[in-house]
C-alpha cells in the first residue's frame, strides 16, 4: 500500500472484526499502540466481509502511513472520486 504498512494479526483466529468483540479489540490496542510509536498521520484499517472487500479471512489491522501527495485513494475520498472520474473519461489521474 505505502511505505511502512504493516499489518497487526491476532494470534487467535477469527474471520473478522465482528466475530469476537474481546480478539478485536486487543488487536486494534495493538494497531494503536504500534501507531503511536511510528508517530505519524496514518489510516488504521479493517474489512468485514467480501462486500467491504475483506479478501483474507482472518482478522487484521493495516496501519497505513500516510503523507500529503502519496498517491494512495481510498474509496471514500476525494482523491478516489477524483481518478474514478479521470479513469471513465479516460485520463489519467
């Protein structure tokens, strides 16, 4: 995704977020902990189910680092709609 994602893995199995509340919230303390530490804006991510496109199933937390300008959309921002956008009218974004 971006330079220094990292994923944080429970142990423990469970398909998802929503499987065991107690799995997912000492996964997601980890997620937080491990964001504090690297100390920078960052997305903390995760997907329940293949409609929110949950591709392993096995809970996990992306810590994503972020920056202004690196290049990484995500659905639900501007930046998405915006190369969506470009990409049916075909121009690149």
């Amino acid at each position: 995704m971006n330079a220094g994602h990292v994923l944080v893995i429970p142990r423990v199995h469970v398909a998802d977020a929503i499987e065991d509340p107690d799995v997912t919230a000492a996964a997601v303390r980890r997620a937080a902990q491990y964001a504090a530490e690297i100390g920078t804006d960052l997305n903390l991510i995760t997907n329940v189910g293949p409609d929110a496109t949950q591709t392993v199933p096995h809970l996990h937390w992306h810590v994503v680092p972020r920056t202004a300008g690196d290049g990484l959309p995500l659905p639900w921002t501007p930046q998405h709609t915006a190369r969506a956008l470009a990409a049916q009218n075909g121009v690149s974004a």
